[in-house]
C-alpha cells in the first residue's frame, strides 16, 4: 500500500501511520508538512499512491481548497479526508473522488475501509485510462520509454545528457530525469558514460541535506537514466544577481561547506562548483547538484587519461585552471570565488577571454572589498589563496572557523 500522507502536523501524520500500520505493515508513505514542504507543484498527479490521506482540523478552509485542486485532476489517487472534529447537520454532500472521515478521534476500521475502496477506485480509474491508445506516450522521453516516470516536459539538454521534468510513480513526488543521450557500447570504454553512472554512484551513497537527492537509476531502451530532487525554487545563481545580506551569505557559505566535507570525506571532489551547481530548496536551505564532472581521487587518470581542464573559468582554482593536479583545498578555492560574490554582487576575477580569467586567478591580486565588509577578508584571503598550503586545508577546518566566526569573541 502506497500512501501520500498530508497534515499540517508531525503528531497527527505519526498517528495515522500507526493506525494504518496495523493493518499493514509494510505500507509506503510519502510524508507532507503543510505550511513547511512548500505548495504542490500544479503537475503533480499522484498516479503512483493507493490514495491521499489529508488530516484536517478546524477550520477546513485550506484542507478544502486542496481537494478541490486535487480532484481537478483525472488521474489523482483519491483522497480520504480526516476531519478531526464532529460531524456537521446535515453533512456537506458527497464528492467522486473524496471520503469524508469525521471525529475527534481517528477511527481505525473505518479509516481502513477508507483506503481499501479509495485504492480499488484508483485502480479501476487507472486500468481505464491504460486502455487508451495514447496511455503509453506519458512515459515516453524523447526515443526512450521509461516506465514509472511520467514525462511532464524537457527543461534541458547538454552533450551527455536530455533533461525532464517527470514525475516518479516510485517516489511520489516530481523529479528531475537526466537521459543518457549514449547507447553504451561494452565494446569501447566512453568516459561520459562512466561519469553519468559515478555521478549516481558518488551522490547516492551520501545522506546529507545538502546534497542532492537520488531516488532512482536504471536502464530503458539501452539508455541509462537517473531521476534525482527537483527544484522549482531555482538556483543560488538567480538568488545572486544583487548581493546578500552578509548574514545571509555566510548560512550559504556554511551549507555548502558542509556538503564539500560529506564529499570529501569519501575521497570524491566536485571540480565544477559554481552557483549554477547550486539549489535552493523551498526552506530557503541550500543543496549541492551536478556531480557530472566529480571523479574520486583514486580514479583520475583511468578517467581521462591525461590532466584536462575541467570547470568554470570564472571559478577554477589557479591549479585547476592550469590542469595541475588538484585535491580538496581547490572545491575550497571555487567556494571562495562564490562568496566573495554573495558578498559583493560581482565575481574577484573577469576577463574578455577564458584564458584571461584563468591568468588572474593563478596571478591577480584578490579586489578590495567595500569597507563594510571588512570582516570577511581574512576568511576570503584564505579560501581564495593562490597556493593550495595558504588555505584551509579541509572544509571541516572552514566549517570551525565560520562556527568561531559566528561566535562573538
């Protein structure tokens, strides 16, 4: 049983699993905290779940108008409404697609008859909707057929990669699918491909809640693909375009160290942080992305053969740039690059060419910074050191000194 569970509280979403745990208990939930997980996406269907369960308490305005939108929708699971309160005179009338479950207490029996005929409802809905001809065309991406993810439109596409907006019937929830554009070949070793699947394998492997979330990696018509979080709240690139709020800046520097750390702790290095690899979540916290060019140190060379420049100029660390060899204090160096923006809305180093931007990196004195800011330049002269051994040397020694920051002395 696959179930989308909704409530504006931690208490009531634990009691209705336990309920509904007794009956089965190996039920699937998907868990959202209205007013804290941000609206639905005005795409999502919920074809994946059994049913939607909503707990509601007085007054059932907003409970109301979610079933409405919900139930504008064809394919939506149906929708079993908690109602912890006492039944009106007369009951409102019944609604397709809705059970009203009314009561200061949750009545087990009949919140279980309640899913059973919502979930036997869904099925018969569904089982209809398969037998139209053009049913199959939903998880279609581009020549791929993937299924258990419904295609909602193509956002982007890159060398190595098509990217979807989809969503996942697997994780109840809208995705980002990356496609391998590639047919691997076992007869020719292609380094993108190997860096797609490291990509899944590096991000996968680490819980953390800056770094993105993976939910799901597979082979379709001979093409690999991963499904990973979505963020309709964008980038720290388009949260850059004026300068933050020093208070602010510092939080987001924080977050992404702290994902740097997690990374680094497992030998891997990002080697293309930049803003635009960076995601804004709905609660304003930060998450690290695109893993595309992350290569564990030990597998360097079998990777790409010779020392190549990988990254964003305006971000590279001198050594980088230069495609010296590089180890973690350079993901330090490209956060520093970032920083020194958020603080003051314009990048340390610009030039007319990429070549120009790499010399001032390895060569350039870092910009003054606008008095106010005066208490940053011994953290950013740090971070954006020219030599590896003038910085700090790990992101758990940036993160202790960004905590004895934030301490007054």
């Amino acid at each position: 049983m696959r179930l989308l569970l909704i409530a504006a509280r931690a208490d009531h979403q634990l009691l209705v699993k336990k309920h509904v745990e007794i009956e089965w208990p190996d039920a699937n939930f998907v868990e959202h905290r209205l007013g804290e997980d941000g609206a639905f996406d005005a795409q999502f269907a919920a074809a994946g779940f059994d049913a939607v369960i909503i707990v509601s308490v007085p007054p059932t305005a907003g409970a109301d108008a979610l079933v409405a939108d919900f139930l504008a929708k064809p394919e939506f699971a149906p929708v079993v409404l908690l109602l912890l309160q006492d039944a009106p005179t007369p009951e409102p009338d019944a609604v397709p697609g809705v059970q009203r479950l009314y009561g200061r207490k949750i009545d087990r029996e009949r919140l279980i008859r309640a899913i059973v005929s919502a979930s036997r409802e869904h099925k018969r809905s569904i089982s209809m909707l398969r037998a139209q001809p053009d049913f199959e065309q939903r998880y279609r991406f581009g020549s791929v057929m993937i299924r258990g993810h419904r295609c909602i439109r193509q956002v982007g596409s890159g060398g190595m990669c098509t990217i979807y907006l989809a969503e996942s019937e697997r994780a109840g929830t809208l995705v980002v699918l990356k496609v391998f554009n590639q047919v691997p070949d076992v007869s020719e070793r292609i380094v993108g491909f190997d860096r797609f699947l490291q990509e899944y394998e590096i991000v996968a492997g680490l819980k953390h809640e800056n770094i993105v979330r993976i939910y799901d990696l597979g082979i379709a018509d001979d093409h690999a693909y991963i499904a990973m979080e979505h963020f309709p709240s964008g980038d720290l690139r388009h949260r850059m375009k004026a300068p933050l709020a020093p208070e602010t800046a510092l939080k987001f520097l924080e977050q992404i160290a702290s994902a740097l750390e997690a990374i680094h702790s497992v030998g891997v290095l990002h080697r293309d942080l930049k803003p635009a690899n960076v995601m804004l979540r709905a609660d304003d916290s930060l998450c690290l992305i695109d893993f595309g060019l992350a290569k564990a140190n030990e597998t360097e060379t079998s990777l790409t053969g010779t020392r190549e420049i990988f990254g964003t100029p305006y971000y590279m660390s001198p050594e980088q740039g230069h495609a010296e060899l590089i180890d973690a204090r350079s993901d330090l160096y490209s956060l520093g690059v970032m920083f020194y923006e958020m603080l003051t809305g314009h990048k340390p180093y610009t030039g007319a060419t990429a070549m120009e931007v790499i010399y001032k990196h390895k060569r350039a004195e870092l910009p003054e910074i606008a008095p106010e800011l005066a208490g940053y330049r011994t953290m950013l002269a740090r971070l954006l050191a020219k030599s590896p051994a003038d910085r700090y040397q790990s992101a758990h020694e940036l993160l202790e000194a960004i905590a004895a920051f934030k301490t007054p002395a």
